[in-house]
C-alpha cells in the first residue's frame, strides 16, 4: 500500500543527511517533499504534545527548537513502517545493539538526540505534524486515498 509519512532529521543529524538521503534511496522511498526549518521552542512542543507529560519532555523541546531540521514528506510502499525501521529503536545506544544498520546505530549519540523522527501512524498527529512543518494544511487524500 502506497503511503506518505513524515520524516523530522533532527539537528543532530543535519550535517549526515547525505547519508540519510542513501539510506532513504535503498529503501525505495522518494522524498516529496523537504524543508529546512527552525522550529520555534512553541512549535517544537506542538509537535511533541503527545509527550507533554514525560519527564524528558522540556529537553526534547529545548533540542529540537536548538538548531534547524529538516522536514520531509517520504512516500512508498509501506512508507510508515519502512521509515521507522529504518531509524531503528527510539535509543541509539539500543539500535546499535539490535540494529546496527539504522540510521540511529549509525549516526545517533542517546535517547533524545537520536537523528531523526518518524510519525508513527496514519493519525491526527501526523496532520498536525505536516501543518506545522509545511504550514498549510495537508491535503485529504493523504487520510482518504
Ligand atoms: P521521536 O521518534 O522523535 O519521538 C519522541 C522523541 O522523544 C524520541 O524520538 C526521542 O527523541 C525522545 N525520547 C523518547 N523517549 C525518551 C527517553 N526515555 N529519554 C529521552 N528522550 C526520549
């Protein structure tokens, strides 16, 4: 099934994005869309406020308002899922043990600077996480192909 996800490169992974791009490329997903954008420490809490209540909230905020990011809409068979096995577990120190081919093993320092983000559904967090990072609101056939 052909699906669209969003994929976040975190500050920390801005300057390996060439060798994301590659790993993106072998997985057979084209980026769409990409953006290089400074979220504001508001935006960044919006996009994280399924998160709000974790003690690591504020320090993922601070983080991810602390540098630019790259905002990419990638789409493919499975887009979802492929992606974020691609990233590999939320914990680099994890994906290295367990998956040493993702793109968090490989290029990610802990739990919170982890190179990149993916949305984990097809749900309304993913519309707001594209609103925010493409500023206009994203079209319906994404929810309703
Ligand atoms: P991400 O895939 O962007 O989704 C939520 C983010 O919160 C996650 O990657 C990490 O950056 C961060 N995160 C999740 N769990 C932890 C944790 N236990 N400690 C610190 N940061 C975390």
């Amino acid at each position: 099934k052909k699906e669209r996800t969003l994929a976040m490169i975190k500050p920390d992974g801005v300057t390996k994005i060439g060798d994301i791009f590659e790993l993106i490329n072998t997985a057979n997903l084209i980026v769409t869309k990409a953006k290089m954008i400074k979220l504001t420490w508001s935006q960044a809490a919006d996009f994280y406020m399924e998160h709000q209540s974790k003690p690591f909230f504020n320090n993922l905020v601070q983080f991810m308002s602390s540098g630019p990011v790259v905002a990419m809409e990638l789409m493919g068979d499975e887009a979802i899922s492929i992606w974020r096995r691609l990233l590999g577990p939320t914990d680099s120190a994890v994906a290295r043990r367990e998956a040493q081919e993702s793109v968090r093993a490989q290029f990610g320092t802990d739990g919170i600077k982890n190179v990149a983000h993916g949305s984990d559904s097809v749900a309304a967090h993913s519309f707001t996480h594209f609103l925010i990072c493409f500023s206009t609101p994203y079209p319906l056939e994404f929810f309703f192909p």
